[in-house]
C-alpha cells in the first residue's frame, strides 16, 4: 500500500485482484492502460445503466468541495439521507460502506439495498453483461466475493464496530476541518447540524450503529443484458464468513508488503488470453518457460 500510496483499498481493487492480482498489480503500475480500457462501450454502457438505476429513486445534488474532508462528508451525508429511508422500508441504491478488515481499511458502494416479502434485508448487486447469458463460475465467484465484501463492511457499521479513529487515522483525516459552506448548508437541509468534518463522522456513526437497520440477511446478484435492456436472472450469492475472511486475508498480505504479486494458476491459463498485459506480462512468460521445460524434459527421458 506504501508503495502505491494508499490510504485504503476499495472493494472493486480486491475483486479485480481475485480474478488476477498480476493484472491488478500491472493496472496500477500502467494506468493508461486500464484507463483506455475502461472506455470500452460495454463498461461506459455498464455505468449508464447503474446510473439511470440510481436516478430512478435518488437525484443528484452538485454541491462544491474544496477539501479531502469535504468529499468524504458528501459520502456520509448520502448514507445519513439514505439511513432513515431504508428503515421506512423503502428501496436505496448507491449506499457506501466502510470499514477496517484484517488491519486494513476497505470502502466500497453497495448497488442496492431493499427488504423482501419476507422482511429480510436484501443486498442486490447488479451486474450488466454484453452476452444475454450467465457469466462464467470464474466471473460468478468474483461477483460472489464482492457481495460478501459488502455484507462483511455493512454489517460492520450496523454493529458498531467501525470508530472514528479508524476512518481519521487511515484515511489521514482532519477531525477539526471545518466542511465546506455548500457541505454545511446541504447537512442542514436534511436535518443534520454539523461544523466539522469530526462531527458529520460522530453523527454518521452513531445513527448507523443506533439504527434499526439489520444484518444484511441475504446476497443477491442480478444480471442484465445490455443490449436488450433485460434480464438475463438473478442468483443467491452464498456467504460463509470463514472462508472469505481466510480469502481476504491472502489477498491483503500483497498489499501488507508480506509477499510478491503472483498470477493466474495453469488450470487459469485461459484468463490471460483476454487480458491487457497478456504480451508484457512477467508471471506469464516465466509460467510458458517452466512449461517448455517441462516439455524438453518429458521428451528427453522419453
Ligand atoms: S497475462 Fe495472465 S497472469 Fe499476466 S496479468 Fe494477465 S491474466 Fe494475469
């Protein structure tokens, strides 16, 4: 995390590293790339979707920032203005989370979150595809990974467990920035008095913690086609808290500077053949090397 200069990690990074961590690693490292990437149609059609998602319930306000303390209150009004909403019953969609995980702070958006006929709390996220059909288990057990990230930091900020230590000293806060005048003004018109950045974060999480809010009882992921503008199905994502925690754990020992970066095994050989770095890639070149040895040797004793 030195090493990049980060402060946190977002739960997008830790999915995109569970699919490869080298092709995380070279993202960071060659950034024109990712970001020519990320102008391909079927993302910028993806962020229309999300986009026209959110505003179907919530409009957007533009209001100035002039400070790191400003944006980050921007995101704690949004949850403070949602809070109260989610537990009316209603639907909200775009709700951010936070929250230290094995030593290391994590944020992340949620794309929805709603009860059921049931009354369960349900996270829905939403995956838009290009191909009218459901992603392959590969792709399937990240989107699974995220939803579970989510939930994992959700139910850490229902519970209590996320303090305002956490959120000033990891992302190098300034409890005593005094917020923005438009920050100010927009606190107060949903009700929330606040000077400093110190007190948008008290308010934040005392009225997430005293909530009525739940767990989150039940992970969703809903896949839509992009050209049709339908759905393609919705499916359960499973949650064994155990085991992505243990997952978890092994992806942020990279970011903790306890081991190197490593790629994609042979049985996922087939992931490189679509990817960015595919001819510059190291870990690649140096798994073909081993495999023509492999081969020279066979033959040879052969
Ligand atoms: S070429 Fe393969 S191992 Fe290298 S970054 Fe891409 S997916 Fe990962």
């Amino acid at each position: 995390m030195q090493r990049f200069l980060k402060r946190h990690l977002s739960v997008t990074l830790l999915c995109d590293q569970s699919w490869c961590e080298m092709k995380t690693v070279y993202s960071l490292l060659k950034p024109y790339l990712k970001r020519k990437d990320l102008q391909r149609t079927e993302v910028q059609i993806g962020k229309e979707i999300h986009l026209s998602r959110e505003l179907e319930i919530q409009d957007t306000v533009p209001i100035d920032i002039r400070t790191r303390e400003d944006a980050e209150a921007i995101k704690l009004l949004n949850m403070l203005h949602m809070i109260p909403r989610l537990e009316a019953g209603e639907c909200v969609r775009e709700f951010p989370v936070f929250g230290v995980q094995e030593g290391v702070f994590v944020m992340g958006v949620i794309d929805e979150l709603m009860y059921n006929q049931k009354g369960e709390l349900v996270l829905n996220e939403l995956k838009t595809r290009k191909h009218n059909s459901m992603p392959s288990s590969a792709q399937d057990k990240v989107n699974c990974f995220q939803a579970g990230l989510y939930k994992l930091l959700f139910d850490g900020l229902v519970r209590g467990e996320v303090k305002k230590d956490h959120v000033l000293n990891h992302l190098k806060l300034r409890s005593t920035q005094v917020l923005g005048a438009r920050v100010q003004a927009h606190a107060k018109s949903i009700g929330v008095q606040v000077t400093t950045f110190e007190e948008m974060l008290d308010a934040l999480l005392i009225t997430v913690s005293c909530s009525d809010l739940p767990c989150v009882d039940l992970l969703q992921l809903e896949y839509y086609h992009q050209g049709s503008s339908g759905p393609i199905g919705n499916r359960v994502a499973p949650f064994d808290e155990a085991q992505l925690r243990a997952e978890l754990q092994g992806y942020l020992a990279y970011w903790t500077g306890q081991r190197e970066p490593k790629g994609v095994d042979i049985e996922e050989a087939w992931k490189c053949r679509s990817c960015l770095y595919e001819r510059t890639c190291e870990w690649r070149k140096n798994r073909l090397q081993v495999s023509d040895q492999q081969t020279a040797h066979a033959s040879s004793c052969s």
